[in-house]
C-alpha cells in the first residue's frame, strides 16, 4: 500500500509545482497562462497584479514541498532505488515534454 501511495507521491508533486503560472522548469515564463485568464476574465491592471502574485507565492509553497517531500523520500530509499525513482522521473519529464511538443502549432 505505501509503495504505490510513495510513487504516486513522487508522479504528482512536480506537476503541482507547475500549476501556477510563475517560470516554469524548463526556463520559460508562463505569462501565457495568466494572458489567457487575463482575456477569458477580461481582468483589470489591479487583478492581473494580485492574480501574479498569488500565483508565485503558490508556486514557491509546491516547489518547497515538492523539496521537503524528495528529502523525505530519500532517507527512506536507497541509494539504488533513488537512483531508479530519478531515472523515472527524468523519463516522466521527457515524456511530458514530448506531449508539449506535439501540442504545439508548427513554427513557419
């Protein structure tokens, strides 16, 4: 039971630390996300603002607890284990960003 809840843990806490628009982990601003509320809401100046702000504190607190958790993890697992859980997050990431990639419209 605790094995399955332990990997679904390490899946789903790097997507929580990318909900939030702020910079993503790959380097890029996700301005987008708050553009396109901005326009779906037709937002003030003043929201957008606050809007910003909530949303990089909410990033920080998931990237905190998405550290706290890995430390956590890490005393539990082996050197061997945390190596493998780190490989498959790494395939997990590279997945995502193949999906990312295929999503997007072609560049002319």
């Amino acid at each position: 039971m605790i094995k399955p809840l332990l990997m679904l843990a390490v899946l789903i806490l790097p997507l929580t630390a990318t909900a939030y628009p702020s910079e993503n982990d790959y380097g890029q601003p996700t301005d987008h996300k708050l553009e396109h509320l901005s326009k779906m809401l037709q937002l003030t100046p003043e929201q957008k603002t606050k809007l910003e702000a909530i949303f990089t504190e909410q990033h920080a607190k998931f990237r905190a607890i998405h550290e706290e958790s890995h430390a956590r993890i890490k005393e539990v697992l082996t050197p061997e284990q945390m190596q493998k859980m780190d490989e498959m997050r790494k395939e997990h990431m590279e997945k995502r960003q193949e999906k990312r990639g295929a999503l997007k419209p072609s560049q002319p």
